[in-house]
C-alpha cells in the first residue's frame, strides 16, 4: 500500500538522488518493501546537508509511526 509519506519520501529523494546509483536502487527497494529500517541505513551513507537530513529523516519517521 502506498501512503503519501511514501510517495513524498519517493519523490524528495529521487530529486536529491538524479542519478540512478546502486544505492538510490536500493533505498527505493526498501521503500516498496515497507521497510523503513533498511532505507535509514541506506540515507545514513548519504551525504546530505543539515537541512535535507532533517527533512528526510522526518519523512522516514513519519513513515515509521505510519
């Protein structure tokens, strides 16, 4: 089931990762997978500014109480 937390994490995401990396392909595996533990660990490895690792693990959190 996808849930516009999902969709907005999908969608920041694929803007912020234009490039379709090993990584990218497997954080949105784990998103499909409803597997928000795997996607953190993958978003841990990316570099991100402070701004856009706020935003995103906000979104992962939100996914996660979800």
């Amino acid at each position: 089931m996808t849930t516009a937390t999902t969709v907005s994490l999908l969608r920041w995401l694929r803007r912020q990762l234009r490039e379709p990396t090993p990584d990218r392909e497997r954080l949105e595996a784990a998103i499909a997978n409803n597997d928000p533990a795997e996607a953190r660990r993958i978003v841990a490895r990316v570099t991100f500014n402070d701004a856009q690792r706020r935003h995103v693990e906000h979104l992962l959190d939100e996914w996660q109480r979800s």
